[in-house]
C-alpha cells in the first residue's frame, strides 16, 4: 500500500467529481453542451480515481486500475488544468 499512490487518487477522484459536478450546472444553466460533455469526461476520469483507490485499499477491488503514481499524478495535473480552464475568465474584450 503505497501512500502516496493513496493520496493522489483520492485527490484526483474528488476534484474531478467536484468539477464535473460545476460543468454540469454550468452547462445547465448556460444551455452549452460542451461543458456537459467536458463535465461528463470529468465524471469518467473521477470514476477511475475512485477504482485507483479502492485497488490501494484492497487489491481484490478494481484489479485492472492499478495505476502508478507517476501516471496518476499526470492525470491530476490535466484535472488541474481543466479547474483553471473552469475559474480564469475568457477572452477580454479591448477597451473601445
């Protein structure tokens, strides 16, 4: 049981639930299926998150998710991407 492995995943499980959960409210209210769809990839990648742990808690869980904390943390940090994509503003408009 690696520590470390255990760490990551419930990071990478839980940010992006948290914004997937964001993009499909946003997509909802905005009527854009785009971040619908963003926030359904977010969804699947948490799912993976959440098998990653449950396979560092017991092996007999989620056996084919066992993931390194290399590749693990590569996948934090596109999450991560995504979270500023979500927070930083678009496009600024020039003065007129």
């Amino acid at each position: 049981m690696n520590v470390l492995t255990e760490i990551v995943a419930v990071i990478l499980a839980g940010l992006s639930f948290l914004l997937a959960g964001i993009g499909a409210a946003a997509g909802r209210r905005y009527g854009d299926t785009r971040l619908t769809l963003v926030a359904a990839g977010l969804a699947v990648i948490g799912g993976i998150g959440v098998l990653s742990v449950l396979h560092e808690l017991s092996p007999l869980y989620g056996g084919p998710f066992a993931i390194d904390p290399i590749p693990l943390s590569l996948l934090v940090i596109a999450v991560g991407l995504l979270y500023l994509a979500f927070v930083r503003g678009g496009a600024r408009q020039p003065p007129p």
